[in-house]
DNA sequence: GCCAACGTTGGC
DNA sequence: GCCAACGTTGGC
C-alpha cells in the first residue's frame, strides 16, 4: 500500500492511537476492489512511501479490519467526497490496517527495479500508479530478506 | 517543475 | 461505444 509521507507516513501510522489507521481516501477501483474483496484479516502489507525523496518500502502493517464501506464517501466536507456513492450501495471501500514494525532500512524503488527475480513484481512494472498492488508470497520474502 | 502513463468524463 | 479532453499519480 502506497501513502504520500506528506500526507500520512509510516511514522504517523506509528503515533496514531492503537497504532491504527482506517485506509480510506482510495478512489480507484481495482485499489477498491483489493480491500473490498481479497485483503483479508491478518494479512501483512509493506507500507510503500511514494511520491518522496527515497519512494520506497518502508515497514510492515496488519489488516485488523476487512472491506467496509468507506464513509468519507459521504461527508460534503471530505477532500474524498464522491456524491454518486449511495449509502445504500456504497462505491468505496477501505480496510483497517495496525503498524507492525519499520524495516530495518528503506528498500528503495530503485533496488526493487534492479532484482531481477522482481520482474514480475507489480510495484515495478511500467506506468504502475496503482496505490494498492498484490504481491506473492515468494516477492514478499525475497524483499524482506533484503531489509 | 516536467511529463509519461494512466483513469475518468462526457459529447456525439 | 468511441475517443478527445481533462485530471491525477508519481518518478525523476
């Protein structure tokens, strides 16, 4: 999962209460379709900073929350408000995620791209601007052995 | 700040 | 249903 570290870093997710943070504001609809439909309860995410001087992974968090309606939908006053989604039929979703820990050091875009056993990876391929991407099991401990 | 690579919107 | 225009993302 990508965040702006602007806008909301892994460090703030580290100082919210509970270490907790619903992950709302996803306007997209294969990003919506991934919380509302295959992010599951206990899985881990690599916390992605995008859009910064080093983009790159840097920790790990848990899904304490699976795909519900995402409110700020709703809400005139949300910088996400969407006036066709139907509080009957909400468009978006959003998962709750909890901090698990940093990585040792920031894994880099630029390293990710180099590994060619991540060719396949989905963060790495061309024109990529998905904010909420898969990754397999075999990626996710290749990368971790990396930290 | 630039710009490529998208995704969305809306006229037709 | 097509596609041009527009807005956004995000690396560089």
């Amino acid at each position: 999962m990508k965040s702006e570290p602007d806008t909301f870093s892994i460090d703030d997710l580290y100082n919210r209460p509970e270490r907790t943070e619903p992950w709302d504001g996803v306007r997209n609809y294969q990003a919506r379709n991934m919380m509302r439909d295959s992010m599951k309860l206990g899985d881990w995410v690599f916390f992605y900073h995008s859009n910064c001087s080093e983009p790159g992974i840097v920790g790990i968090m848990e899904v304490i929350k699976e795909g519900y309606p995402d409110i700020t939908a709703f809400d005139p006053d949300d910088k996400h408000f969407d006036p066709k989604s139907d509080l009957n039929q909400p468009r978006w979703y959003r998962v709750d995620v909890r901090y698990i820990r940093h990585l040792s050091r920031t894994i880099s875009l630029k390293e990710l791209k180099d590994k060619t056993e991540l060719a396949d990876l989905a963060l790495v391929k061309r024109g990529n601007r998905l904010s909420i991407m898969p990754i397999s099991q075999w990626q996710w401990d290749f990368i971790l052995a990396l930290a």
